[in-house]
C-alpha cells in the first residue's frame, strides 16, 4: 500500500486521539494508588505534615503486622478532598477507605455509599470507644466508620493583652469555667481596654465550622433535632437564649464585624494578627500557634451555661460500600483505633483520642503538653446526644441553613424569633427530602 | 474516470474528517455530553450520589421564589455591567497612552500585561491581603492619611467594590493589550488629515479612534461579558459570597448548591439559567452585529 501524506496524517491523527483522551484523565490510567490487589487497600485522606506522618506510621505497623497486606496512602489537599471523593462515589470508583470529619459523615452513611461495619468488627468492638465518639458513627443503629480522633473547641488567649485588660482569674478547671455572664463581663473588660479596631475575641464558626455554634445551644441544654433526628427542635427557649446571646457579641463589638460564619476570614487568623485578644480553636492549632506566634498565650475552658458543652470535632474513618476487600478493611480500621496507634497519632497531630482508655488516662501532646488536659477535659462535656445530632444524614443541608440563617441574624440585623423560624423551616425541609 | 473522480472526493472527505475528529470527539465528550446531561439533571432531584429523582419543572418553579438566586442574579448583571464598559474604557485609554511616544512606554505595558500571567485564584489572595479589613495594606494606607478604614469584608457595597477593583486590575491589562493591538493597525495618515483638518485631541480620539478600534471593542464586549457572566474564582476566595450574599453570584450560588449542598438538580437548574442569559445576549449580539454589517 502506498503510504502518502494524507494515509500517514490521518494514521497519525488516530494514534495520538487516545493519547489526547488518556493525557485528559479520560481513559483509564492503569497505574496510581487506585491500582489494588487483593490484599491492597486504598486510603484518601487529607492532612497537616505531623496527620500524615502519624497516618504513614501506622500504615507501616500494620502492614508489619499483616504480611502481605498493602495501605496505598494517597493524601489530597482538603480543598479538594471531598469533590474529588463524592465523583469517585458517584462513578463506582472510590477509594477502600478515607477519612471523613464527623458532621460530613451522616451525608455519606445515610445515603448508602458506606460499609456497615457491624458484621465485621469483633464484638465488644464499641466498648473501646466513650459514647460520643461511638454515637458519631452510628446510622440507623449500625456503625458506619470507627471515630478515629476528636479535636474540640477550647479558649485560646493572648496572656498579656487580657493582663492589661485587668482579667486575671483565668479559669484552670472544667468546673470553674467562665459562665456566660462571667464571660460576656470579661469581654466587656476586653472592649474597654482595646483600641477601636481590636477585639476582644473570634468565634471559629465561619465556613461548615457553623456547627460550632450549636455549642452555644447545647449549653443551655438545648437541641437542633429532636430525639427522632428527624423533627426541628430548635425553636426553643433554649435556642432564643443561644440566638440572643451570639447576636449580641456583633451588635456590642466584641467580635469584629468579618469574623461572622459565611466570612472568609478564619477566627485563628484574627488571633494571630492579634487582631483579637481571645480565639475559640481547636487542639489542632497548637502545633502551628508554638513555632509562628511571638506572644505568650495559653488556654481555657469554653464558657458554660446550663452545662458546660462543646462541638465533637475531629475525623472518623471509614470503609466504602464497594469496597473490593470489606474485611481488609474492616481490619485496618480496628488496627488504627487500637491503643498504640491512635495515642501516637494524636500525641503528635495534636489530636484528642476517642477511646474510653486514653480520654481517662490521658494523653500528652509533644507540643505545649501542659495544654493537654484543658482539652481533654473539655472534650470530655460532649454528651452522645449531641454528637448523635450531628451525624444526622442531613446534615450538609442543615449546614447550609445554619449558615443563612445565623449571616443574617449577626450581621444582617434579622431578629430571633425570624432567624429561629428560618433555621426549624430549614431543618424541616432538610429532613423531609 | 467519474468513478475515480467520485472515489478520489469521498477520500478528500475522509481526510477532513478524520483532521476534524480530534476536535469534534473532546467538543462532544467535555461540551455537548455534559450541556445535555446537566439539561436532564435539572429535571431531577438529586443527593448527591446514584440516579436523581425526575420532578418536572420543580426545580425550575423554586429558582422563582428563590430570594438568594434573584440577588445573585441581580449582583452577576451588576457586576458585568460596571465591569465590561470600565475595563473597556480603561484599557482603551490606557492602551492609547502606551501607543503615544512616552518614555520607558516598554516597561508600562509590561506591567499591565502582568496580572494576565497570574491565575484567578492566585490574584483573589493578592486581593484578600490589599482589602482585608484589619491587616490589609489599603485601610492601612487610608488611616495614615487621616481618612476611616473601609469595612471591605463586613460591609456589603465595600465588598462588592473590592471585587470589582480586583477584577479591574486583572482585566485592564488584557483590553489594553487588543486595543493596543488594534491602535497599531490604524494609519497615521489619517491622524495627520485630521490635524491639518484642525480636528482637536479630544476630536480625533472620538471621531477617529473610538471608531477605528470598533472591531476590537466589539470583540472585548463579547469576551468581558461571557467572563463577567461566568466569575467565581475571585469572588470565592475573595468573599465566598457574603457578606449577607452581598457578593453572591450565580456561579459561585450554583457552586454552593452542587457542592456544599449536594443538591445538584437545583445547580443544574441554576446553570441552564445562566446557559439562556449567556444565548440571550449572544442573540442580541448577533443581530446588532448583522444591522452594523448593513450600515457599513
């Protein structure tokens, strides 16, 4: 045959189309960490560099402990975490396992696209675990994923600008945490004391972290679901308290006015530039606060009403449903909810352990480890029945609502009883479908 | 003879469309499967994952009674109506500077060409550093003058401003480029006839310019009005939306809804309203583009 120009462009034509297809992601590429054997799970998950060495440890034990078994770890950006998650769900092509934050868990587990793990864990399994932090995995009675850590939300503070402000007695036991009056009093000591453009502290309720505010409902003992986890409860006396009193930190300056929760100003932030003299956060800061911040800061208990309360923060880990190799699965998540591995992991992520044997014991952070008990203490006042409310498979579109809502109501200038109306309508709207 | 004539075209043809499949194959694959697919996922209603729910035009009723879709369509037409005719005249004016014999006139049109280079996302966080309202450099810069800082992140028109000034700087650079491109194109001669005609500066840019760059306008009104129809990255990271969806437009409201919500039937729905505003001004476009062919 005689191969002239046109034969040999065209030829050429259909021999680079599937390498143009395969160079846009659309044929399959056969190599990658998706590759698995049958002994071979893979693991997405996102993570700051202390999360994921702890991750690469534990991986390494447990394929010691496992001769033949592979945990193909492939750590994202969280940005992209869950985009990318929810289409592998969506094209039958997920990961064996990934890691999940608690209040995100509910939307997965309730719409079919996790492993029910209750055949395949050992029975007693539960007992390892407080009741919170079991009850955050629960759908429908089942376990859907095995809490892995928790992080919680805790008062970190600029020592010397609360010195100057004249607020010395700083709390040093859960029981003698700040009430909300004694709280809204110190602020207002803050306000006084600072410039116009200083304040005296962030909420780190901005984003989905928005579930954080139900700390403020739960302290006057209150719920956003009733026990059904289905019927809106929040319209409330108990939600007219905590609607009131988060209004009022706006409308009397004590936050400033970009840290409401659709900013994209995060509260930590603030307290870095010292914006603010006080920050609610997480564990998790404590490694970055240590090396970047230039002045003494310490921490303590969030403040309490009824009862002292605070969000369950943190990740669980689970099992797809399609997973090729359940009971591989099954075994690794046990393997890394066993003691040794989740008190190193938490020691060096500053993280708070889930198990019922190290939140008693204790744990000692490798940075600032004379915080760790403030934090274990604190964590220790989430009761399981409000962590249960938040894995409600609901929950994504409960976070939507939460958001409009409570925007308008801080910073839009809406009134209580309208902003509770919108979040019981929302809920019920989001429950329904 | 004809059969070899005959046999001799039906390979021309192969040849063509075999030259053509490429693009035809990834038009189809990323453009058309995904336009028709997203027309039939706004018909549904959906989780997030597995088959939707077909609900008729339910979707399509709630955008109706929607308060944030109706603001976010309101901020996306405002946002392309101040953006498109400012970047325009900007870069116009600019570009006509930079075309006259001004020193070091090299080293200017780099720097406006600069911020073309930088990515969305990467000029939003040059944004976010300017306009933050406690630790940016601008309402630094307005209390040492004795002027009041501007509440840029909590105050609705503020924010909304500084979305735009950002965008301004990233877009500026691009039209002063085409009409620099179009400027040089134009005969001096014209210019001179003009001077001997005793036409003024300000005459000969109105009557002599502003015309001679009309295919470069009209080809930037087009560009910076599908842009400005489609922004998000800047208003993502810039404002996310807020303050009180101050900032919300309708590809970041589609984004939230598809994305944070699950619901992806209503972002579909959301799209396909952006799809017949976009086809809308096309036709409107095309039919003035027709009735200036026939004037000319």
């Amino acid at each position: 045959m005689e191969l002239d120009r046109r034969h040999f462009l065209t030829a050429a034509g259909a021999l680079t189309l599937p390498a143009v297809l395969a160079g846009c992601g659309f044929a399959p590429s056969s190599s990658g960490p998706a590759a698995s054997g049958t002994d071979t799970l893979s693991f997405t998950t996102w993570g700051t560099d202390a999360e994921l060495a702890g991750f690469r440890t534990a991986i390494a034990a447990f394929e010691k402990a496992n001769a033949g078994s592979k945990v193909a770890l492939n750590a994202v950006p969280y940005a992209q975490m869950f985009t990318n998650i929810d289409a592998q769900l969506q094209a039958g092509n997920p990961p064996d396992i990934f890691r999940v934050p608690y209040y995100t868990f509910g939307s997965y587990a309730g719409r079919g696209q996790l492993l029910d793990l209750s055949p395949k864990l050992p029975s007693g399994f539960s007992d390892r675990f407080t009741p919170q932090a079991w009850a955050a995995v629960q759908n429908k009675g089942k376990p859907f994923g095995v809490p892995h850590h928790t992080d919680t939300t805790v008062i970190l503070y600029n020592k010397a600008l609360l010195t100057k402000a004249g607020v010395t007695d700083i709390p040093t036991s859960l029981d003698q945490a700040w009430t909300w009056q004694q709280f809204e009093n110190v602020a207002q000591q803050l306000r006084k004391s600072l410039p116009a453009d200083r304040y005296p502290f962030a909420y780190n309720w901005q984003g989905n972290g928005v579930t954080r505010w139900l700390s403020w409902l739960f302290e006057v003992d209150g719920r956003f679901l009733a026990e059904d986890l289905v019927t809106p409860a929040i319209d409330s006396d108990a939600g007219r308290k905590a609607v009131d009193f988060t209004k009022s930190f706006f409308a009397n300056k004590l936050v400033p006015q970009n840290s409401s929760v659709k900013s994209t100003k995060l509260a930590a932030d603030l307290w870095y530039a010292q914006t603010t003299a006080m920050n609610f956060g997480g564990a998790f800061l404590i490694p970055d606060a240590a090396t970047s911040l230039d002045f003494e800061w310490g921490a303590t208990y969030s403040p309490r009403n009824v009862r002292s309360a605070s969000d369950f923060g943190g990740n669980a880990l689970v099992a797809t449903a399609k997973t090729k190799n359940p009971d591989l699965a099954a075994k690794f998540l046990d393997f890394m909810t066993g003691a040794e591995q989740m008190k190193g992991f938490c020691e060096g992520a500053s993280l708070l352990p889930t198990r019922r044997d190290l939140s008693k014991d204790g744990i000692t952070f490798k940075v600032r480890p004379e915080l760790s008990p403030v934090f274990l203490g604190q964590a220790s006042t989430v009761l399981p029945r409000d962590s249960g409310q938040v894995a409600s498979p609901s929950m994504s579109k409960i976070i939507t609502v939460l958001k409009d809502q409570l925007e308008q109501a801080f910073v839009g200038g809406q009134d209580t009883a309208t902003t509770l109306k919108g979040i019981s309508d929302g809920i019920a709207q989001a429950t329904a479908s | 003879m004809t059969s070899s004539r005959a046999r001799l075209s039906r390979r021309e043809s192969l040849t063509g469309y075999a030259f053509v499949a490429p693009n035809l194959v990834l038009l189809t694959v990323f453009v058309l499967v995904p336009l028709v697919w997203a027309v039939v996922i706004s018909f549904q209603q959906t989780n997030g994952f597995g088959a939707g729910r077909f609900i008729g035009l339910d979707n399509y009723a709630r955008l109706a009674t929607d308060p944030v879709f109706w603001r976010s369509t309101a901020n996306t037409v405002l946002f392309t109506v101040i953006v498109t005719p400012v970047s325009m005249a900007l870069g116009l004016g600019i570009a006509v500077l930079l075309n006259s014999v001004l020193p070091a006139r090299g080293v200017f049109r780099s720097i406006m060409i600069v911020p073309m280079a930088i990515s969305g996302v990467a000029t939003a966080l040059i944004g976010v550093l300017v306009f933050d309202q406690d630790t940016g450099i601008l309402d630094k810069l307005l209390r040492s003058i004795g002027l009041p800082a501007v509440n840029w992140q909590s105050g609705g028109t503020a924010a909304f401003a500084s979305v735009l000034l950002v965008t301004l700087w990233w877009r500026v650079g691009f039209n002063m480029l085409i009409y620099l491109a179009g400027l040089q194109a134009i005969n001096l001669e014209l210019y001179e006839a003009a001077r001997l005609d005793g036409a003024s500066g300000w005459q000969r840019f109105r009557y002599l310019t502003v015309p001679l760059v009309g295919p470069s306008s009209f080809f930037l009104l087009i560009l910076n009005v599908v842009y400005s129809f489609q922004v998000f990255d800047i208003v993502f990271v810039m404002t996310g939306g807020g303050p009180e969806n101050a900032t919300s437009v309708l590809v970041t409201y589609a984004y939230d809804n598809g994305f944070v919500t699950g619901d992806q039937g209503y972002a579909a729905a959301i799209g396909m309203f952006l799809l017949a505003l976009t086809l809308l001004f096309t036709l409107i476009r095309w039919r003035t583009s027709r009735t200036r062919d026939l004037v000319e």
